[in-house]
C-alpha cells in the first residue's frame, strides 16, 4: 500500500516552482511600444554531411557498418568489346506517378544508371533513358535499345 503523506513534499516542490516560474514570467518588463514580444533569431548555416566511401579497409570504415567489406570498383567495358543485347529481359514496369522498369531483376527509374547481370553471369553497366506504358529505352555503351514486355511466356 503506498503511503499518500511521503508524496505531500513532492508536490509541494512541483507547486512552489511553478509558482515562482509564473512570478518571474509576470515581473518581466512588458516591451518597449512597437517591439514585439517575440524574441527574433538569427538563421545559423547548417552544414552539409560529406560521406566518403574509402576505397580499402586501410583508408577507413563504414562506421554504420563496420564489419562489412568495400565493394570492388565497377569496371566499365573496354572499347570495341561487343555485348550481346538479347541477354537484356524487361521484367516489367510500374504504373505512373512513379514510373519504375525492371531490367533482369534490376529496377530503374528514368535516368538511371546501374549493374545488370547478363544469363551469361558478365555485368554491364546500363542507363534507363525513358519508360514508356509496354517497353523502355536503355543506353549500353552509347548504343540504344527498346525493350519491350515479353507477355504470354
């Protein structure tokens, strides 16, 4: 059972503070006549965050992910090396107002870079240039292609 007296000076405290907030408040000077009571700031310039992912382990750690490992660089084609563009499978696309395409179970918004995997296992660096309502039009080493939805299959 709680004893109701031992919490009497508990309250007491909370009134008496209280009321010498609510003194203070009203002894305050009123402001001068065409000033207002609101106090103004000053903007204080927010600094931007820099994220630096490093390059090996030697040059740092992810410090939200500490345990994991730095992915490779992406390499990026050699000149006159051809692809076979019938290994690029449009998946599907999302209706509007955010219009998304999936490109071997990869999605892409318009203006997108990103990996793909081929059947073959190679990766290749694509761009989403445009998605249309049945097919999307990607860039693959400056060569641009339509995929269209494959239905029925």
């Amino acid at each position: 059972m709680l004893n109701y007296p031992s919490l009497i000076p508990a309250r007491l405290i909370c009134l008496c503070f209280c009321a010498a907030v609510a003194a203070q408040a009203a002894s305050s000077k009123a402001p001068a006549p065409g000033r207002s009571a609101v106090p103004t700031f000053t903007p204080v310039e927010i600094p931007q965050s820099v994220f630096v992912i490093p390059a090996s382990t030697k040059d740092g750690r992810n410090p939200f992910f500490p345990q994991s490992v730095t992915a490779a660089p992406v390499s990026k084609p050699k000149e006159g090396v051809t692809i076979d563009l019938s290994g690029f499978v449009l998946n599907g696309i999302t209706s509007p107002p955010r219009r998304t395409a999936m490109i071997n179970g990869r999605t892409f918004e318009p203006g997108e870079e990103g990996e793909v995997k081929l059947p073959s296992g190679a990766k290749v660096m694509i761009k989403c240039e445009e998605i249309k309502s049945e097919s999307t039009i990607i860039a693959v080493n400056g060569l641009r292609r339509e995929l269209h939805l494959r239905f029925g299959l």
